[in-house]
C-alpha cells in the first residue's frame, strides 16, 4: 500500500505515513503513542488479565469442539484476500449469538477522528466496538465531536474502544500490530475525553480501557493489546499512550490454544463494553445536570450484568 500525498508546509508535497510504511511506527512515537510500555504499565493491568482468562457463558463443548477448530484452520488457510478471510473469520471468533449487545462496524474509515498528527494516515479498522450515537447525550457528543465520533457518517457509532485487526496469510505482522497501536489510541483518548468531561482538573487514572485484538491468519497467531494514557510530561504537551499486550496464543496449534484465543476476546470485548457504557453512563449525567432540557436513550450499565 501507497502512502498518501497530502500538502505540508508553504505548499510541499508530503505523503501520509501509514502502518504499512517504515516510518509509522517512528512517527507515532514522536507524538507520545507508544507501541510499548517500557516507561509505562495499565494500573488495571491485573484486573484484565484475569477478566480476560475467567470462563465464558457463551463457549460450549459443542460449539468449540474439534470439528470447529478444523473449520476455522481451513478458514484461515483459504484466507489469502484479507476482506473476505475478515468476514469468515469474525463470526466464529465473536460468535453469532454475542452479536446483539454490541454495536459494531467494519472497514469504516476513522475521517472524522482528530488525528494525532497530520502526517498520520486516518485509521481504518477491520473490525471494530463502539456506542450507538444517540447513547450518548447531544452536549457530549456535540463537544468531543472529533475525539468520539470516528466518522463523517456520524450515525456509525461513536466511543470505539475494542477493535480487530486481521491479515491474511501473506499480510505483515509488524504492520498489523501499528494497526492496532493506532487503533487502540484512538480509543483510549475517547474514554480519557468521556471520562473527563466537564471535569475541572483532567484525571488520568493509569486504567486501560481501550482493547486492540489483532490475528495473522498464516501463522494463526492471535494476539491480544491494551492500551492506557499518562499525562502530558510538558505543561503545554499532550497526553502519551501506551501499548501493553496481554494475551498470545497460536491459534491453529490445537484446541487448546483456539479455545482460550476465543475466550480471550470474548471476555475483553465485554470488558471494554462495561468500561464504555459505565463512562458514557457517567458523561451523561453530567450534561443533563449542566443542560436539563436536552435527553440522551439510557444506557444499561453492562458492568452490573457481568458480576
């Protein structure tokens, strides 16, 4: 994939890196968005480790038996064209019957999210979670317009924070794991701005609550990351972000490995939910307090559901 030429400075011609090109992964770092946590650590670190390892209500012995994992195998060796081998691969990682709570989209290209530098390409997720927009209050909405709504198609989704990356078996592994580091920013920043809204003094908590998943379909190797901010080392910088990966299985080795792979991304997917519902829920309440006359749908707490 090309980069894309864009106009820089007094009219010279520049090209948007994207993670397909060397320099992504520099120019990333040079703005505070890590793809490591050498200098930090998620203080939930813990908390999702083991959220992510707890058994899953929507996992049965006969959906996740050897004939299942012999149909995704020969899925993931079919899939050398990345859009198709995504939507074959999807449906058995999320699961059909979990589809329902969530609201998801695919392929939808982030042109309307705040970019972090404008010589960064606009993220564009295989696969991705978020709120419905109309969860979220008008006020909020209103004022972290390009920090929560990813999209010039505003009725997309809003607040994403859990999203998948896929490649085919000839696709780079070093590129999908800047896809993910993109991605995973992108929707740190949304809660970061949720949960600070209409807060006097920005709170940064350490927690991490924005989950990147990302699978190599010719090596089957599945991998989990989550990414958390620090605040801004200068009193005029900008928040940093940083990358932690907790979760790596060889996907196609045996059932073992396909079976935790699954729960793994089941359990963060719902963990991400609660941690959005819970600060969209909190937003929320604040802009009706401020602007009592306006009215946002009610967001069922998710967190309260998973106990």
């Amino acid at each position: 994939m090309q980069a894309l030429s864009s106009e820089g400075p007094e009219g010279v011609s520049m090209a948007k890196s994207t993670p397909y090109n060397g320099d992504f992964e520099q120019k990333l770092a040079d703005i505070g968005v890590y793809h490591h946590n050498r200098t930090s650590k998620p203080q939930n670190l813990q908390e999702i480790q083991d959220y992510s390892a707890q058994p899953n209500a929507t996992m049965s012995s006969s959906q996740f038996g050897a004939a299942a994992f012999e149909n995704f195998t020969a899925q993931c060796e079919r899939a050398a064209h990345e859009p198709s081998g995504i939507a074959s691969i999807i449906p058995i990682i999320a699961g059909k019957e979990t589809f329902e709570p969530y609201h998801s989209m695919s392929d939808v290209v982030f042109n309307h999210s705040k970019k972090f530098a404008n010589c960064i390409a606009f993220a564009r997720p295989d696969y991705c979670d978020g709120a419905r927009p109309d969860d979220i209050n008008l006020h909020v909405r209103h004022e972290l317009d390009h920090i929560i709504i990813p999209s010039k198609n505003k009725h997309y989704l809003a607040a994403p924070n859990f999203f998948f990356e896929g490649k085919s078996i000839s696709g780079r592994n070093d590129v999908v794991k800047r896809q993910a580091c993109h991605d995973g920013a992108i929707g740190a920043r949304a809660m970061h701005n949720l949960q600070n809204y209409k807060i006097d003094d920005s709170v940064y908590d350490g927690k991490a609550r924005s989950f990147a998943a990302t699978l190599q379909k010719g090596s089957g190797l599945f991998q989990l990351y989550v990414t958390h901010l620090t605040p801004p080392k200068a009193t005029d910088g900008h928040p940093e972000y940083h990358m932690t990966l907790i979760f790596a299985h060889v996907m196609i080795g045996n059932l073992t490995g396909f079976h935790e792979a699954i729960v793994a991304f089941r359990n963060a997917r719902e963990l991400a939910r609660s941690y959005r519902d819970e600060l969209i829920q909190a937003a929320n309440e604040r802009a009706l307090h401020l602007f009592p006359t306006t009215r946002s749908r009610t967001i069922r707490r998710s967190i309260e559901s998973l106990k």
